[in-house]
C-alpha cells in the first residue's frame, strides 16, 4: 500500500498485512511460553513441534521465536528455505545455513564435517545451533529421518541441535507412519495452535491498528463483525481486513465501519425476471 494511502488513515504500515515487523506482533501467553520452552530446550538439544491448521498462526510462532532466539549472541540459527527438497539438497542447504562446504555425493564426510561443527559450537557457548523448519508437512520421509540421524550422538543420547519444525495436521497424520514414529516420540516441546476466539482475534486486530499508529482506524461494530465472520483463523481475519482497508482507500472514507463490510462481501441480488405478458395473462384467465 503506498505512503499515500497510509498517510488517509494516519498509518506506519498496513497492519494487516503479513510482512509487519516483528515487534508489532501480538505475543499471547501460549506462545511466550512456548518460547521460554524452546529457548531452555536450546541448552540441552532436541525436536520441538509447532502444528494447527493453515492461517492460525503457525508461521507467526516461529517469527516470534526467531527474534527471541536473535537476541542471544550464543546461538546460531538457521531458517530452512525449501522443505520440500531430496536428501542431496537438504545437505547443501545446511552446509549454507551452518557456514560448512558440503559435498552431497559423500553424506558420511557431509554429516561428519556437520557435528564436528555443531559440537565446536556447544564447546564454545553451551547452547547447540538451531534449525527452523516451517512448511514441515511438505519434508520427505528420507530428509526427516535424515535429520533424526544427524541431529544426535553417542547412541542417540547427546544432541547436536535444536530443531523446530512447524506444519499442519499432514505433518501430526506423517508422524504416524512406521518411519516416522522414532522422530515423532522426540518431539520435547510442543505447541499446538487451535482456532481462536473471537475475543482473541478482537484482541490481535486491535494490537496492530495500534501498533500501526491509529486506533480509530475501524468502528467497534466492525471490529466485532469481522471477528464473528473470521471463523476462528487470524489469516481470513487479516485478509478481510486488509481488503476492507485498500476499498475504504479507494473511496477515501475517514474510518472504516460496517457498511463498508456489507458493501463489499454482500453479494448483489439479482433482480427477480420479469414473466412475459402473454403468459401472465394466459394464467388470469
């Protein structure tokens, strides 16, 4: 959206869109926790799950928990690009992530010159590196048991990383096959987002209009509307909000409000069609 349309409602920035920054994002008490969590998981190693349905908040978790994690000088993260890819390219995108040059053709000296440089990491700051994985469902069978192999040592009983993995529920539903059950009974940290309440979207849409800079951006009739109408899902909340905002700036209104809703998201009625007059007649009769 341009400054000049911010600019009409005294915006920052659009604060529905996806890319606000992260310290304009409402913090809820389940995800605090669950950055407490991961963040003391970091001094031991291990697998941390992050699961819901797409739009409820999955992507946000992790950004939130990226930021934390930033903070501390001692860790290393790194925030895996492409899930879906084979075993050769996991390899080489970890070796970009982790500072390592890998070869994909030789996995042993690969995953060797991996843990040699993770447990340099643990020797120097006590905390072991971590890999963020959102998009998880998308991951193969192979690359996720890859991972379970490389993440640990000395009979599985010393990890070398902190893995977070984020997916919806095909990943809880692949976690059930045979292959996958060792690196589901893993999972030390879990957060499971479910559909929100209305008064915790009410809660979220109010945070980032003032977080943006107005608080008078909607009416309190909207706000409620849009909460009843997002069933549970902060994407649909944010997507409808956002379209009601770039409508109000086309037409210039000073606050957006229900009209506006129902002006955009209520269909047009079809006008009843007219009965030619020789059958309405032949029916009188």
């Amino acid at each position: 959206m341009s400054k000049k349309l911010l600019s009409l409602f005294g915006l920052k920035w659009n604060p529905f869109s996806p890319d606000v920054p992260t310290d304009a994002l409402l913090i809820a008490p389940r995800i605090e926790s669950f950055c407490w969590r991961v963040e003391n998981l970091a001094r031991e190693g291990g697998f941390a799950l992050v699961t819901g349905t797409p739009g409820i908040g999955k992507s946000v978790a992790l950004r939130l928990l990226v930021e934390r994690l930033s903070a501390l000088r001692e860790i290393k993260i790194g925030v895996m690009a492409r899930p879906h890819i084979g075993v050769s390219d996991f390899y080489r995108e970890l070796g970009d992530l982790f500072g390592v040059q890998l070869s994909p053709h030789n996995r042993w000296a690969g995953a060797k010159l991996l843990r040699e440089r993770w447990q340099a990491h643990i020797d120097a700051a006590l905390v072991r590196p971590v890999l963020v994985v959102d998009e998880a469902q998308d991951m193969s069978t192979a690359v996720l048991t890859e991972m379970r192999h490389l993440s640990s040592s000395r009979l599985d009983s010393h990890m070398l990383l902190t893995t977070i993995l984020a997916g919806d529920p095909r990943l809880v539903e692949k976690f059930r096959s045979d292959d996958l059950l060792p690196l589901a009974s893993r999972m030390r940290v879990k957060l499971n987002l479910d559909r929100a309440t209305p008064d915790e979207l009410e809660q979220c849409l109010r945070h980032c209009m003032a977080k943006a800079g107005t608080t008078k951006l909607m009416t309190a009739e909207l706000v409620s509307t849009l909460c009843e109408h997002a069933a549970g899902n902060y994407r649909t909340l944010m997507t409808m909000a956002s379209e009601l905002l770039s409508t109000g700036a086309e037409r210039e209104v000073k606050q957006l409000d229900e009209k506006l809703f129902f002006d955009t998201y209520t269909p047009a009625t079809a006008e009843p069609a007219k009965r030619p007059a020789a059958a309405a007649q032949g029916k009188r009769r």
